[in-house]
C-alpha cells in the first residue's frame, strides 16, 4: 500500500511540475477573438469573383482582372483606415514591368497594395509586415485568359491581410505595421523581390516579415490526409545575406540553427500557439516547401528575418489546375475546398505574433556573454532597447540539440550570472514590456 502511495505522490508531482501557466494580453487576446471565419470567406467570394488574378491580365476592366482586385483591396484598406484615427493610410505602390522573355511577355502594369498603420512612438522606427500575393493562375502560367480563382492560392494569404488590416486598424501600436498584398508572385516573386529591393535601399527597418500562402485548406490529394489543427512554418537555420563573411562566426558560435528567420518561427510558435487554441505551429527547417518559393525569399536575401506559413497538408488537384473534372475529380482552386475555420486559427496566429511584436520594446542592445575566465556558470549583460519601456528582461536557455527555448528567467535588471555551462547550452535575451510582450530574442555576442 505504502508503495502505491509512493508511486502515485511521483505521479502527482511529476504531472503538477508538467504543468504550464498561459499568461494572456487582454487586448490580443480581444483583437483575436474578433478575427472572423465568415468575414474570411467574404473576403475570398470577392476575391474569386474577379474571374482571374493574373499578373498579366487585364489592369483596367472595372469588374474582371488583377486590376480591379487590387483595386478593390485598395479600398477595403481606405474603408478600414477610416476606424483608425489617421494612424493608417493605404496606397498602390506602381511600377511598369518590362518582358523578361520568360513568365512576363509584354509590359504591364504592377502594383502592390499597401495598408500602413504607422506606430504610435516617433522614436520607434521598427516595421512588422505581413504578406499575401493577389495573383492566380491555371496550368499554363502564361494563360492570363481563363477563369483562375485562386481561392486558396493566394486568396487565402490575400484574406489573411485584409482580416488583419480590418481587426487592427483600431488599435494603437508604438511600432509599424504594413499589411501588403504583392502582386507577380505566380511570374517569379516580382512584387516582393521589388518592394524587398526598396526597403533595402531606403534602409527600413523590418524586424519580422510573415508571409502566408497557402493558408486556408485542411487537406492533401494522393494521401488523403486531413488535418485543421497543424499549420507549417518554414524558415532558414543559416544566413542566406553574406553568409561567407558570417560562416566563421557562426560555426565557432554553433548557431546554424540560429538564423533571424528560425528565430521569429521560434517566437511565431510560441506566441501563436499561446493565443489560439486547438493550433500547433510546426517548424519546418527549410526556407521553403522542397525546390519551390514564396514572397519571403526577396527579403531573406536582403538580409530580412522572413519567414512563410502554410497549411499543413497542400492538395494539388485545387491549385494551378485548369478548371476541369477528369474521373470523377473535380480540378480547380475554388473556395469550397477551403476550410474558413481553419483559415481562421491561422489568420489569429498571425495576429497575435504581430500585436504581441509591435507592442513590446525593440531588441535588448549589445547582449554579450563574458568569456574572460573559464566558468562552469554564465555570464550575461545588456543595455536597455533604444525604443519602448522595458519592465524587465527574459534571459531564454535551451539545451544545444533542443529545437525551442527551454527556460525563461525573468531580471529587471541589465546582467544576469546563471548556473548554466556555456558548452552546454545556448542563450538569448528578450525585452519585456509592462503587458508581456516579448521582443525577439538576441543571441549574445562575445564580450571583450
């Protein structure tokens, strides 16, 4: 009898040590509960009733064409931006497309659709976006001519933004937050890779890029897989931006799987899975699906923390498939092969990643880690962030083959010694605000 007293005390005091405390924002936690399946599926019947979205059709029919989507985005911004107090402004940002002799065959029109709800706090610079294509397409990438909905591919991503931009507006944020609908991505990622040069070269300070596409559907063709609790996120372990001049420091650091994009998927997961229910966010170590791409790569390659979201498992009978039935199977990316409940969970991930970032301080400035002496503990220190009031800071631990951050110790302070090798594990710092909203996290440098 003693020893099954014994036996069930371990179990008790293993199941209560098991145990996890959710610490909610209240006001995240509202601005979720407003994101709406039915509003979702309003966005994408509209979307679907252009006919096509091609890049290359037509820019100025008042009811068919990629010309009057973008439009139509354009005033949905206008509509929200109404609510926001003139924080938000919204715009087309135009540019004439040349031919490349290979998925552009004439000059067009292009233009991105930009929603901006510019930050509360002048001395806050900081920029979050988050991404949707408008484009479709069918079989023949050059076919600008038949009827491509493009419900899931990308009017999912597309829908995401607007919910985004229609529930946010209202609210007040120290920090930016664009909401962007590219176009060009079915020609090869033109909108991205031309608003990703831009912000480069005007030097704007992105700290996080989420970029959805393919975000709305909860099952696979050949395996038959279905699935609405299980959203992927891809990202980079390395640097794709001057990865030669970075290479030595990171490998005498051991922090391949440190990379700006796997630690905003990192954080995504966390703060995502903190704020929806029934949602796992699965990392996926790779900056894209196998041999493919996504908006996101342009601004990884200038250097950019991007990462994308997809849904679990993709079906390719309903995307890039001429409208059509063959044995029984109906082709063609419609919306009632979406799930909107899904696309829901989804759309408030991203939400509460995006409020839980523009609500919290900058970075942590100068984290480094004191090496002047071999310890068997670790020595941390860091200076305030250069915009926002920190409450205090997290100091994350993890063990070096663990994939997520296992411990966060909380200081008010700007140092911490902790009984933790440096051989065995890596660390990073966050900032902290008075609600609880966490930065990204820095990983320290070398302290001289």
């Amino acid at each position: 009898m003693k020893k099954t007293i014994c036996l069930l005390c371990s179990f008790i005091s293993l199941q209560v040590s098991a145990q996890k405390i959710i610490q909610r924002d209240p006001a995240i936690e509202q601005m979720v509960s407003q994101v709406s399946a039915d509003s979702l599926k309003a966005h994408i019947l509209k979307l679907v009733s252009f006919g096509t979205r091609h890049t290359l059709s037509t820019t100025t029919d008042p009811k068919k064409g990629i010309g009057s989507a973008r439009n139509w985005v354009l005033s949905r911004f206008q509509e929200f931006a109404k609510e926001s107090e003139g924080r938000m402004t919204a715009k087309i940002d135009s540019w004439i497309l040349k031919p490349d002799g290979k998925r552009v065959d004439k000059e067009q029109d292009m233009g991105n659709v930009m929603g901006i709800l510019k930050g509360t706090d002048p001395n806050d610079d900081r920029i979050f976006l988050v991404s949707g294509h408008i484009d479709s397409r069918v079989t023949n990438v050059m076919n600008r001519e038949s009827d491509a909905p493009g419900a899931n591919d990308d009017g999912s991503g597309t829908a995401t933004v607007i919910e985004l931009a229609r529930v946010m507006s209202k609210a007040k944020f120290p920090a930016t937050i664009i909401f962007l609908v590219v176009s060009g991505e079915e020609q090869g990622l033109l909108g991205a890779n031309y608003l990703a040069d831009k912000a480069a070269n005007e030097k704007w300070n992105i700290e996080a890029i989420l970029n959805n596409d393919i975000v709305g559907s909860n099952n696979s063709n050949e395996t038959r897989i279905i699935e609405n609790t299980k959203v992927r996120i891809f990202s980079e372990g390395l640097p794709a931006f001057e990865i030669e001049s970075k290479a030595s420091g990171i490998r005498n650091m051991g922090q391949e799987n440190d990379g700006k994009a796997r630690q905003l998927a990192r954080y995504t997961k966390e703060v995502g899975e903190r704020y929806v229910d029934n949602l796992e966010v699965v990392m996926v170590y790779r900056n894209d699906r196998f041999l493919r791409g996504g908006d996101h790569t342009p601004f990884v390659n200038k250097g950019f923390a991007a990462v994308r979201v997809t849904e679990m498992n993709e079906n390719f009978e309903h995307q890039h498939q001429d409208l059509r039935t063959e044995n029984g199977i109906k082709y063609g990316d419609y919306p009632e092969y979406m799930d909107f409940e899904y696309l829901r969970k989804n759309t408030a991930m991203n939400l509460s990643t995006l409020a839980n970032l523009a609500k919290a301080p900058s970075t942590p400035q100068n984290v480094t880690i004191d090496v002047k002496m071999l310890t068997n503990s670790t020595t941390l220190f860091w200076q305030a962030p250069k915009s926002g009031k920190a409450k205090g800071y997290y100091v994350l631990i993890r063990e070096t083959y663990q994939p997520f951050w296992q411990k966060k110790i909380f200081t008010s302070k700007n140092g911490i010694v902790i009984p933790y090798s440096k051989d065995h594990y890596f660390f990073a710092v966050q900032a902290v605000s008075e609600d609880g909203n966490e930065s990204l996290p820095i990983l320290p440098k070398v302290g001289m």
